[in-house]
C-alpha cells in the first residue's frame, strides 16, 4: 500500500507493536493526554474530608481612620451647598457668567438661533450671539472649605418664563445681569425677585468694558431702592464675577440675620 509519511514523526523503529507504542513515538505514557491541543482537563484533587469551619461574621472597622466624614477628630466637615440664580433678560451674559467662574464644566443648554426668532429674540446690535439658552445653565464653585455655590442659570425669553419658579425654588439669593443698553429686559426679573421676596443684586455687565449709562441713572431707571446692590462687573472675568457672588452672598446673610432677629 502507498502510503505517505509525516516528517514530523520519528520513523519506527524495529520491534513490533512495542516499538510502536505512544512510549516509544512521543515519550509519553499510554493513556497521558498530551499537554496542548484539545487535552482533557486534569481531575481535580480530592477535597479534603475534615468540615470547615463557619466563616466569622463581619464586623466594622473600628477607630479614628475609620471615622466617617466631618464626625471624627481631624475630618473637615463637607461645605454647605448654597443655590444662587443667575438671572436677567436675552442675551446678557448669564451663560457666560455661569462659565467664567465654574469649576466643572458648565451645564450648558444652548440651541441655535434661526430665523424664525428674528424679531423675537433681540441680543442688540453689538452682540455675535448665535445660540440660546433653552433651559437652564449649572455650575459650582468653592468658596471656601465651608462654603459651595450651585449656580443655575434662568432661560432669559419670557416664553420659558414657567420654568423660574421651580429653578427658585431653594435659593437663597440671585444676581440679576443687565445690560445697560437695554434695561427694559431686566425688568421681568426685578419684578418676580421682588415678588418672591427672594434677596437679590444687580449686576450690569461691562460689555467691551463700558457703560452706556452711570450706575445712579441705571437705579432711577429701574426703580429700586437703595437697599437691592447695584455694582458693576464684567461677565468674562472670574475674579470680577466672583466679587459679584460674594455681594449676593452677603446680601443673602444680612437677610437672613435680620429674619433671625425678628
């Protein structure tokens, strides 16, 4: 018979079937399954026949690194989240107050603005605004170890007006943006802040780091007393924004600190 022979196989030697064998061929005992290919797994060893013993139960971990936050000695107390509203009419530069001081990237929900809002929504003759906010705006800032501000910015047209009080809800205070060449947007939130009762500080963006009007005539303007904050501040500028907080921040403690003395 032909036959055709592997090069890889020893040649057979002389001898018969035990010259033949697995033994003699591969050096592998008979009935060993070799140690690659479709081998079949190897038994596994006998377990032992003493009985185990029940496993402890858990018990917590005890001592001063095992404290929970802002309890054991040495642990800082988690800052006290404070909310604050950024508000204002269309196009004042609450978004972009919300991102110059955020420490997260803001939460921004911004959508393009197309012709269907030409003579709706108005942002003034110097402004490049393409987009609008939609929703809301969020951010946060640290002040201090004992202190964080959440800041949600409001939606500036008056259709989403239905939304503030649910964004007011559980704040403490609020900025109101104006842009001094259009104080007329600022008024619907002057009005609902003072409806609310909720403290709040004027602030009137700088845009290209001017006014169009001094801050005595923008007052008399929109009629507010001496008692609501009106500074002056530059939206782009996070030092120039935080210094605005910090007037909201204190006129939300004065508020509080007369309500408690009453």
């Amino acid at each position: 018979m032909d036959f055709v022979r592997s090069p890889e196989w020893p040649a057979a030697p002389l001898g018969g079937l035990a010259a033949n064998s697995a033994t003699t061929r591969y050096g592998t005992p008979v009935g060993t399954a070799p140690a690659t290919g479709r081998a079949t797994p190897p038994a596994p060893p006998p377990t032992a026949s003493l009985p185990t013993a029940p496993p402890l139960p858990y018990r917590p971990p005890v001592g001063p690194q095992h404290a929970a936050p802002g309890r054991g000695p040495g642990r800082v107390a988690p800052p006290i989240p404070v909310k604050i509203l950024i508000a204002g009419g269309f196009g004042v530069g609450k978004t972009t107050t919300v991102g110059a001081i955020s420490e997260i990237t803001p939460l921004t929900t911004e959508a393009e603005m197309t012709s269907v809002g030409i003579g709706v929504d108005d942002p003034g003759g110097r402004s490049g605004k393409t987009t609008t906010t939609v929703a809301m705006d969020f951010g946060c800032v640290t002040i201090d170890r004992s202190l964080k501000l959440y800041l949600f910015g409001t939606p500036g047209q008056a259709r989403f007006g239905f939304m503030w009080d649910d964004l007011a809800r559980g704040a403490l205070g609020a900025l109101v943006v104006v842009d001094s060449t259009r104080l007329d947007d600022c008024y619907p939130a002057i009005d609902f802040f003072e409806r609310a009762g909720l403290p709040f500080v004027v602030g009137v963006n700088a845009f290209d780091g001017q006014l169009a009007l001094d801050l005595a005539s923008i007052r008399w303007a929109l009629a507010i007393g001496d008692q609501v904050p009106l500074i002056r501040f530059d939206a782009r500028d996070r030092l120039s924004v935080r210094d605005a907080l910090l007037v909201v921040l204190d006129r939300a403690l004065d508020r509080a600190t007369r309500e408690g003395r009453d």
